[in-house]
C-alpha cells in the first residue's frame, strides 16, 4: 500500500510516540522494582506496618506486570509501524526508479525521433522541435525522481536506525527488571533462615551411614530459634543416618559470634573419627549448611566424641 505524504508524517509521529510510552514504561519499571525492594527491606512509606508493607509490595508487583505489558506493547507497535513506513518508502523509492527509468527510454526515442525529423520536410522541422522539448521535459522528470528515490533512501535509513534503537531500549529495560529479580532473590535468600527438607535429611543421613556408630553432640544458641532449629535438623539427619547422640553431662553455651558449624574433632582420634566428621561436614555443605572443621586442643585427653557447634546463618 503507498502512502502519501501526509501518512508518512502521520506514522513518523505515532512512532515517535511509541518510544517516548517506551521510554515511560521503562521509568515504571524502575519505580515497581524500587517499591518491591522498599517493601521487602525497608521501612519506608509503610512505617514498619506488615499490612503496609505487603500492600506496598502487591500494588509494585502490579506496576511491574502493568509497565512491562505496556512497554510489550508499545515495542510491538512501534516494530508494526517501522514496518508500514518502511515499505511505504520502499514501494516509492522502486516506483520512482521505474518512472526514471521509463523516462530514460522515453528520451532516448525523442532524440532518435529528433535526428530522423531534421531529414524530412518543414513539416518535420517542427515536429523535431517537438519532440527536443519532450525529450528536456523527460530528462527533468528522470533528474527530480533520482533525486525523490536519494530521499526515500534517506528516509529507510533512519526508520530502520530507529527500529533497531526501539529494539535496544526495550532489551536494556528486560535486562534491568532480570537484575533487580536476582537481587531481591539474593536478598531473600541472604535473610531467610537455614532450613532441611525432609529430602536433604535423608540425602545427608545416607551420605554419612558408612560411619554409623559415631557418638556425637551438639551445642547452639538455646535461646535463638533459627539456630536451635536447623541444630535440630542436622541432628536428626545424623540420627537417621546411624550416629549416636550422647547428652553432654552439662548444657554447654556458646560465646555470641558464631557463625555457621563448627565440627570438632581431637587432632589425635582414630582415623575413622576424622573421616566421619570429614564426611558429615561434606554432606551439609552440599545442602547449603556451611560446615568447617575445627581441631580440639591437642593437649586434652584424646575424645571419640564429635562436638558440634551450630550458629547463626551469618
């Protein structure tokens, strides 16, 4: 379909309209994504208020879902009106090929016709006259429709540089909302509490059976839940798993600061201890429970036991 002068203004502006709605929906993009990470780590706008906090969190996630729908959009009107103006300008710049070209031929037969007419009579005189002036008025058509085809050239060009920019905008949009989605994940993650599945129980405790019999106990923070909790966890995987727990005569503490487990083993204990502790300190950081292994003081009395130590995540 050829579109006249007007329509290409037309488009040309709607296009521009549909980066300029890009360009918006990206800054609301940005604004979803920062309410999100507000609501989740901050108690800004909400005063600390879980109801506040949640619905500060819903309303984000609509925006996101609405900006990136509408960016969607924009991005694909924008690509159908790039389309429609580009073959537009395509469809005039092969029609004024042809007419150049046709005009080309036409004066060619002029001058051929010119140069018979000055042979013959008056009569063809005047005819050759003639003819010589549709040949000028052909070669001006040829001259103003190369010049209109440069144009259309020119005119492609740019709608595909600004195609090609529309398609860069909305990639660098994607690529922010992908981040700040890790991000928050990391953070989630980075403040979440250590847990055990049922699955990551079973895996641990069959990880550690070929040392079944090993006597063991285990000290944490009583008082905090999240450590006492995941030390319960580990427990029972070692429990299930064959080991031996052996209630210390007395309710051990540790001293604040601890972080993640500590497996304590004498420097001196059979080899089969070491290995066990080695083990177990394997199978829980394969689960995600960061484990090191911390050697006694060489000078106790030689221990069979291994003592465990579960702090915080951090």
């Amino acid at each position: 379909m050829t579109l006249t002068a007007s329509d290409v203004a037309s488009l040309s502006k709607s296009l521009s309209r549909s980066e300029i709605g890009e360009y918006i929906c990206a800054g609301l993009v940005t604004i979803a994504c920062a309410g999100e990470y507000v609501a989740e780590f901050k108690n800004w706008f909400t005063g600390g208020i879980r109801e506040r906090k949640e619905r500060l969190a819903k309303r984000s996630t609509l925006l996101l879902i609405v900006a990136l729908s509408l960016e969607l959009i924009c991005l694909v009107r924008t690509n159908i009106l790039s389309e429609m103006l580009i073959g537009s300008l395509s469809e005039k710049a092969e029609e004024a090929d042809r007419k150049a070209k046709m005009a080309l031929g036409n004066s060619t037969t002029a001058l051929t016709q010119s140069r018979t007419a000055e042979d013959s009579s008056s009569r063809a005189l005047d005819e050759s006259s003639t003819a010589t002036t549709s040949a000028s008025n052909a070669l001006a058509l040829a001259s103003g429709a190369r010049r209109e085809a440069d144009s259309f050239e020119r005119d492609i060009v740019s709608a595909k540089e600004q195609a090609a920019k529309a398609e860069s905008h909305l990639a660098d949009a994607l690529q922010k909302a992908a981040t700040a989605d890790q991000e928050a994940a990391a953070l989630r993650n980075r403040f979440s509490d250590r847990t055990l599945t049922d699955g990551q129980v079973k895996s641990i405790a069959d990880e550690i059976r070929p040392y079944s019999g090993q006597e063991f106990d285990v000290t944490t923070f009583w008082d905090l839940r999240e450590p006492f909790q995941i030390a319960n966890r580990v427990a029972g995987a070692m429990i299930v798993g064959g080991w031996k727990y052996v209630k210390p005569e007395s309710t051990g503490f540790l001293l604040g600061g601890l972080a993640g487990v500590e497996v304590w083993v004498h420097p001196a204990a059979p080899d089969g201890v070491k290995k066990a502790a080695d083990a177990l300190i394997l199978a829980l950081n394969k689960e995600g429970i960061a484990a090191h292994k911390k050697e006694q003081n060489p000078k106790n009395p030689i221990d069979l036991k291994i003592h465990l130590n579960v702090g915080t995540k951090e």
